[in-house]
C-alpha cells in the first residue's frame, strides 16, 4: 500500500506543472520504454556523415518519436585536425566518457550509436536494429515523463515509482534542432556540405530525484531551435547506463 502510495504522489507531481500551463503544447510517456538513441558524431569526421545521415532518416524509416527518441551530440575533439564543428560541444565528449567509463571501454569513437544506454555497433543492419529498438519498446517503462512547452519555456517532470529505481537514477533534457547545415571548409570532409537533424543545442541535467522519486525542470530555450526540433527528456541510471524511460516533444505551434 506504501508504494502504491509513493507513486500516486509521484505522478501528482508530474502532472501539476502541466496544468499550470494551459495553453502549453505537451507529450507524456507511455506504459513501454521507448529507445533513446544517441549518435555521437562530428564533423570533422569522415566516416560520421552516413551515420548522420542514417539517423536523419529514422522516421522515414518508421521508427517515429514513440518508438525512438533519437540525439545527434556534437563532440569537439576532432576540432584539432583543421575544422571546428559550429555544433560541438565539450559536455557531449565528456559524457561520451563517462558512458565509455561505466560501458567499461577504454575508448571513445565517432560515429558512435548509443541504444538505450549501452554502445550498439549495428546500427548499419536494418533488421538488428528494428528487433534491438523493438525489444525495448516492449520492456515496461520504469519512470514516467512529461513534457511540456509555451513560447519558449520549457518543463520536463519525471517520477520512478520503484524505490530500487531511483537511487542513482537523474533526469536529463536536451532541445534538438534539425534542418541543420554546413559547408566544411578543412578537415576530413573538406568542401563537402554536411546535413544533420536532432543535434542537440541544448542540455540539461543530471536532475537528482527527491525521496518521493520525482524530478522537475523548467528552463527557457532558444526560440529557432524549438521552432525546428523540439524537446526530449529521459530518465537514466548513472552508474548502469539503464535508461528508464524517454520522451520527444517535436515542434509545435504555441
């Protein structure tokens, strides 16, 4: 009865923030997981460009924001060879580390797909991936999400209802902007014009869960990236890499 309990408060607080917010566009997890994809890539890298272009194509391909929620993270060292990616970021080289570190690899590589957690080197078999992608979708989630956006402001709450969930488990949020384009000038793909969609502009997070097992934020993003990408949150256990659970929130008119 106690837990049962906990959860119901949990979701109480999920949910308040939202109704705060009437004219807010919004998404709320399902009852299954779905797959955060995330593709560590650059552009000064050229073998990253069919890997970009393999997750652009993602929905094309079926595989919609209810079954994947799919990042495009920008690393930065691969600047020193010529070329500065205007996308990169340190914080995405950092935590390609640390997934490296409790993955237990010793290296970091680009392009690299991130599957729920875990280094996923199929990603170039169509089949591998669909049944990878599907076995997740049908595993339970074990948090429960919600997005939300008016004008530029954005809110994200997340509740783990199991107690043996939540000890390392965090939030995190990131706005992703696609329609993304470059002419590179030096480096590996000099003079090629590069493409990218769901590169992630802004991020946030870790957010530490409360004793009840819920987390919040709100944070205001820039206006051009969520015009032409959106938001996605997910819950993540740090130590194991287990995502609990993930969420996009596309564009949409506010």
């Amino acid at each position: 009865m106690h837990r049962r309990l906990a959860a119901a408060l949990a979701a109480a607080v999920v949910s308040s923030a939202l109704h705060a917010a009437p004219d807010a566009c919004a998404a709320k997890s399902g009852a299954a997981t779905a797959a955060l994809v995330e593709l560590y890539t650059s552009e000064g890298c050229d073998s990253c460009p069919p890997a970009d272009r393999w997750l652009s194509g993602l929905p094309a391909a079926g595989f919609g924001p209810g079954t994947v929620v799919a990042l495009a993270l920008h690393v930065d060292y691969w600047d020193y060879i010529g070329w500065k990616d205007p996308f990169a970021q340190g914080r995405f080289s950092a935590r390609q580390r640390e997934l490296a570190t409790t993955g237990r690899s010793r290296v970091v590589y680009t392009p690299q797909v991130i599957l729920a957690g875990k280094d996923f080197r199929g990603w170039r078999d169509r089949a591998r991936f669909a049944a990878s992608v599907a076995a997740i979708n049908a595993t339970p989630a074990r948090a429960a999400l919600e997005l939300a956006r008016a004008a530029t402001e954005v809110r994200a709450q997340a509740a783990v209802p199991r107690p043996e969930d939540r000890d390392d488990a965090a939030l995190y949020v990131a706005v992703y902007e696609s329609g993304l384009a470059s002419r590179v000038g030096a480096g590996e793909n000099r003079g090629a014009t590069l493409r990218h969609d769901f590169v992630v502009r802004e991020w946030w997070g870790p957010v530490a869960l409360d004793a009840a097992g819920a987390a919040a934020l709100v944070r205001q993003a820039d206006a051009r990236a969520l015009a032409r990408g959106g938001v996605a949150a997910f819950v993540q256990r740090r130590r194991t890499g287990e995502v609990l659970q993930a969420l996009a929130l596309p564009a949409c008119a506010v």
